[in-house]
C-alpha cells in the first residue's frame, strides 16, 4: 500500500525543527537548505537490507492490534545489525520472548556473546524485555549507557549530540517525544541508503491516527518524525514492517545519495561525529564528553 | 543520620500540589485538611517491615557511587512485598543480576514463579533488567500493564487512580517526575505504618542536591516528593537504604495512624478505590476501566 504523507513543512528549514540543536551562531546565517515538499512511504516488503559495512534484519517484526479478550496485543520490532565490528541488537522485545529471541539469533548464527551493542529505542516493557540475555554488550536503553555490572556511562544525547557505534556508518541518535529519551539507530550506506530504527517514533507505516495518544510529548514527537522523514530512505516502526521513504523535492524525486550532502540533519552548524570515540575510533568506546556534568550519566 | 528537611508547604494543600487530580468541583471547596510543618527522616536500619497481611523486606539495596575507572556505578533497590494472596517484586535490578536475584528469591523460599506480580518502577535499565525471569507474573512497568505473552491492559494510573492489588492494603499510584510514567507502591498496614517502595523518586534519603539534575520534570516530581512525604511513615529509595518519615504538625509529631483518616493523599476528592478489582476484589484482576479511550493501553 503505497500513500503519500505532507510532511507539513512549507517555509520552515529542518535546522528550526530540531529542538535539540544547540542555539545557532548569530550571523550569518547559512543557506537555507532545500526541503522535500512531501514524503511517500511504501512497504519495504522484506525485512532485509544489505549494506556494507552494515546490512540489517529485522528479527521480530512488531505489531499491536485488539486482543480478543480485550486490551492490547503487542510486541515491539527487534533489529540486528551487522557487517562490521559491531553487532548490534536494536530492541530485545516483551520479557514473554526470551526463549524466542535465542532461536531468533541461534537462526543468524549467533549466540548472545556475538552481540556487541544492545540499544533500546526507549523503557517500555515490549522493547527492554530481554537485556538480560546480553551481559558482555554495551547497552543503551533510551539515554542509560551502560557496560558490565552496571557501570553507566556519560554520552552527548541529551545534548543532541549522536552516540557513535562506528563512524559514518553506525550511531545512536535523540529522538524524543514517544518517550522523553527515546533513540534511534541510524545505519548508513545499505544498499537502500540510510535505515533509521526508529522504535515507537512511528508505530507503523501508516500510523497518523495513532500515534499521538501514545506520546509523552507529540509536539517533540512530530518535530524528531519530521527529522527521521528528512534522512530516512528505511525506516523500521515499533509495531509493523519496515517502510520506504521518498522524498520529492520539487517536480522530481531525489534519490538518497544526490541528497545526503545537503541533508540538514546530519550537516550544518555540527561538528561532525562530535562525540567520536577516543583512540581512533574503535567501535563501542565511550564517547569523549566535551561538556560534562553528572546530568549526562544517568544512574537511575 | 538524621534530618530535617522542609517540605516546603506553607499555605498550601496537597489536593492543590497533586498534578494528576482532575479539575475540582466548582464548589464549595472542602475543608482545607492539615498540613505537615516539615518533615524529618531517618535511616529504617534494617531491610524489612513486617506486616498483617502484608510484609515488605529489601532484596537489594540499590546504590551510586563514582566508578574508579569514571562514570557512575549504580543498581537499582529490589523489594519484595508479600504475606498475602499477592506476592509482589518491585523493580528487578540491572541485567547483569539475573542470576543473583534468582538467589535472593531463592534465600526467601521463593521460585519466579511464585511472584504474582512485578512492578518497575520506571523503565530505566537498572530498574527493568530482569522482567523476564517472571513470565507468569502480572507485570506492569511504568504505565505499561501486561500478562501472558503481550496483552496490554487498561488502568487508570494515568487519570491519578491508582492500580489496586490488594484493596486496602496494596496499590501503586502515578508518581511522575523522575520519569514522566513512574510509578511507586503502597503498601499500608505495616508495623511501621504506610511503606512506599518509590524507586527514584527518592534516589536516597539525603538526595536533595542530586534528584533534579536526574530529573524528566523536576517540577512535578516534587510534587510527587511531597505527596509521598505526607504519607509515607517508610520509604525504600532506588539507590539507598530505607529510611522512615517523620511529620511535624504544629508543636508535636502525630504518628501515623493518627493522621491516616486525614491524609489529604488519598482522601477527599476521589472514590476511594476506583479502580477496584471486579469481581469482589480478587488480587491481580485488571481494575475496571470506566472512561475508556486507547490512550489507556500503553501498548507501545
């Protein structure tokens, strides 16, 4: 099912949408960089993507809908990314799947160990289920980063800033609204483009009607949605199949590689990777913190 | 140790300090109930409370502390409330204790599978890291109430009532703040009076220069503080030893069960137990949902 969604945006640059950027330099102020008139998502239809250095899979497919019995039925989407050095699970699904998630993994070849990074998009219950099934991956559950027994580690989400899992291929970004310190993980370079893992910033495909009265913050929400559109050519939702995105600028559509340098959410007015790992990048180090201040290391 | 510390309320009541009460009546307002001058804490010393027909003992006590090699080393408090048909753990640790809170259960006679209920608390990592050890049990992690494999349940804990395990005795109310859905547990008619096992709201008992920077919304988590300090005679912080609470009311201290019937917390204004198990009050039932609406189910 193929429809076409306004983003909403007439006059207004994704720079002034972002609520995490930092306030911008008084002058001058850089160009105004183009922006889509519209977005069209279609399904993706499979629940691969390939890439190098990182493809993905989408292990459990999430979906919710009445439970006949009354209330809800639900489970949360749970990723694997691979490729590189990192292997990363994004989302471990409800605490009723633990058995499930093994054989998810034993079916890829892997065990536990093999994981490297576990990020959940956020604290609810049908996406932090299982972390316990990974105590050698450095985890991130919304903005808690934290390795080993429990040592919890300072990052730059709360300031905007990515958590960087591999540069320029693989990182962890704000994404508030669902959850004040919701994440996605950003994959760059599949063969589709950019996937973004978005968790419960889109519960499905098409999910207009719905989403808001699931939020803590829909205003947040719409503006870090409208953010994810910008970049995003996949998108995987919390609760369905993952779906394309097409951006139309103008009469045309431009594909992914021809807009990436112009796209004004990763670009202007940021220091690149600013939290880049120390020592050369080796995937998973601790990001340097600039700025400190013990907000930033949520213990609790 | 012992403290005094100010709660702050002059002029004001707790009905008018509660973010969660619907609109009042326009008239005519109701008697104004007392107001504690201040309140004083002290450590509990011990780890359990014992309790007709409910008890409560402290499998874990949470901490945080700096790490030597940085960051912060922390793990959540775990509680155990028990004696009557309800056999309740609230919060579970981080991930990496999976295999020691087995033991603590263990030390207490218990299996997971005797556990009725989990309540977390909120969804942060050090408090939801082992929810899949109870797949038989009712579980509910912030707002988000569920059974079995994934069937999520309404409740009222988002409207301000709260979720009834045990009438009378056992209950867990929104206390919003430290993140926007946390909740804590009630457990009243302890030998010491009402204990509330309160996760982060309280991070220890002398906390008060560092809960606000660990804050989604310090504003309404001090409201959530003073609302807890006016009925708590116990409270089992997330990262600290319990501590019991001692009210000022003019010249003298009035214990607890002198001041119960006028406890502006849980008193005027509401119906009681509204969200009442059906069925004549059967432990662990879904409490009725009377205004309905999605936005209910966390499902997500």
């Amino acid at each position: 099912m193929r429809k076409t969604a306004s983003v909403g945006v007439t006059g207004a640059t994704a720079a002034n949408l972002d609520p995490l950027r930092p306030s911008p330099p008084p002058a001058p102020a850089p160009p105004t960089p183009p922006m889509p008139r519209g977005v069209r998502t279609s399904p993706l239809g499979r629940r691969e993507v390939a890439g190098v250095p990182y493809g993905l899979r989408v292990l459990q497919e999430g979906y919710s809908c009445p439970h006949p019995a009354g209330g809800v039925r639900a489970d949360g989407s749970i990723s694997l990314v691979r490729g590189g050095p990192v292997t990363a699970v994004v989302d471990t699904g409800g605490p009723w799947g633990r058995r499930r998630l093994l054989e998810l993994l034993g079916e890829e070849g892997l065990s536990p160990k093999d994981v490297t990074h576990v990020v959940c998009t956020h604290g609810h219950s049908d996406h932090v289920g299982n972390i316990n099934l990974f105590p050698t991956a450095t985890l991130l559950v919304g903005w808690d980063l934290s390795q080993g027994d429990g040592r919890y580690l300072p990052h730059g989400l709360a300031k905007g800033r990515p958590y960087v899992l591999h540069p320029g291929h693989l990182e962890v970004m704000a994404t508030p609204g669902h959850t004040v310190n919701h994440v996605s993980v950003v994959v760059r370079g599949t063969s589709l483009g950019t996937v973004v893992v978005a968790g419960d910033l889109f519960e499905r495909e098409e999910d207009e009607e719905e989403w808001r009265a699931l939020s803590e913050d829909p205003g947040q929400q719409e503006r870090s949605r409208r953010r994810v559109m910008a970049m995003a050519d996949v998108i995987v939702p919390g609760h369905g199949p993952p779906f394309r995105v097409f951006r139309e600028w103008g009469d045309g559509e431009v594909p992914w590689e021809e807009e990436e340098e112009g796209d004004a959410t990763t670009g202007d007015g940021r220091k690149g990777h600013g939290d880049s790992p120390r020592g050369g990048g080796t995937p998973g180090d601790v990001p340097t913190e600039e700025e400190g201040g013990t907000g930033d290391v949520p213990k609790s």
